[in-house]
C-alpha cells in the first residue's frame, strides 16, 4: 500500500510527489520517504524513528570490602544514627532525666563548655555529674525544645533550642550549641560540646563600650591577656 505525500502535506507540489514505504517493511514505530519510482531496498533520503528512553534497572550488589573493613563504615552500618539522630537523643535522654543513657552518648574524653562556667568540663564522668546536678536542681517540668538543627554534617552538628516549663516558653531559656562526634567503640558519640547561653541582663549598645573599653586596656597592656590564657 502506498500513498501520495501530496495527501498529507499542504507543502506538496504536482511536480513532485513523495511516497510513503509499504507498511510491511517498516517497524510499526519508524517512517521513511523514498522518491517516486526508486527501487525498494534503496536508501530513504528520509527516515524517522523515536528514540525510546531506557530505565536502566540494577539488582543491589554487596559492599565491596573496602567499605566494610574500615571501623568507620562498619559503625556507621551497625548502628544507623546521624549526627542530628545523636544530638536530639541527647536532649531527650537530659528531658528524662535519663543519665545512663546520655552516658553512652557522650565520650569517653568529651569536653564540654558551658559558657555560664569559667572551666570546661573534661571527660564523661565530669559531665555526667554536671547533668546530674542540673537535673537534679530543676522541675522535670522544665523541658528543652530544639527550634532548629543542622542535618547535612555527619561530625558536626549547632543546634537552636530554648527551654519550656509546662508548654510555655520560659524566660532568658534561649540557647545555641555546636557539637563535634566521632564514631568510638562502635558508636557515634560526643567529644565536644559548647552551649551559648542568653543572658538574664542585656546590656545592648553598653556591650559595646565595654568591648572597646576591654580592649583599649589590652592594647596597652597585652601582658594581662597573655597571664589570663
């Protein structure tokens, strides 16, 4: 069967005319064009047929063994949690007064600063017993609400949070803190924490005196920075 490109197209001529290949010889999805007269198997000075798109479907293969050999990937595999996973445990186990469990999520030798404190606290036990005296000096109606946390760093985690007491935002609560956790023993811990918390005075374009005035007097006598540090 063959038919007159001129019945198709409005851009046909009576001088020239254009046939279509017989449908026998063509894949169902395919076109091509051959002048009037040429012989069958000649080459089509026009072809078209629609490129397909292709789902390429892989079955899961096993971990190399390179991934799996290092301690890091094979705690990370073991245990599961992210960063954040770690820091909002943290927050809830303190909420529950759950001291044996935050004990696991803190390393062996974490430091945590407390900017309320002149001194860091060095090492799990210090901190432990920190939190036990914070605990225990609160209502375990006094909660922490995380406001926003950083995801997309595995050993690196800041934090926004204030504090509530029955539901209620509680005044001077608010708090921002950094994190730093490695994978130890097989799991992911703390080794290092710093809470900024708000102050119960602000002394808003006074600090900035006071900056000023600070450092005038370092300018003058650095001896005493160095002394202090």
């Amino acid at each position: 069967m063959s038919s007159s490109l001129s019945t198709l197209s409005p851009f046909s001529s009576s001088s020239s005319s254009f046939s279509l290949l017989p449908p026998k010889t063509l894949n169902p999805t395919e076109l091509s064009f051959r002048a009037p007269g040429a012989r069958p198997d000649s080459q089509p000075f026009f072809s078209y047929s629609p490129r397909r798109s292709k789902t390429l479907i892989r079955a899961p293969t096993s971990r190399s063994a390179a991934e799996t050999s290092s301690p890091a990937a094979a705690a990370t595999a073991q245990q599961g949690s992210t960063a954040s996973d770690v820091v909002r445990e943290f927050y809830d186990r303190i909420n529950r007064r759950d001291l044996d469990g935050l004990e696991v999520l803190i390393g062996e030798d974490c430091v945590y600063e407390d900017l309320v404190f002149s001194r860091p606290f060095v090492g799990r036990k210090a901190i432990i017993d920190f939190f036990k005296k914070f605990t225990e000096s609160i209502s375990p109606d006094l909660q922490f609400v995380i406001d926003d946390i950083s995801k997309e760093d595995s050993s690196a985690i800041g934090v926004t949070w204030h504090l509530e007491w029955q539901g209620k935002p509680f005044p001077f609560s608010k708090g921002c803190s950094f994190y730093r956790l490695e994978i130890l023993d097989g799991k992911r811990q703390l080794v290092y924490g710093r809470d900024c918390v708000e102050p119960a005075t602000k002394p808003g374009e006074s600090a900035l005196a006071i900056i000023r005035g600070v450092t005038w007097v370092l300018e003058r006598f650095p001896q005493l920075l160095a002394d202090q540090f």
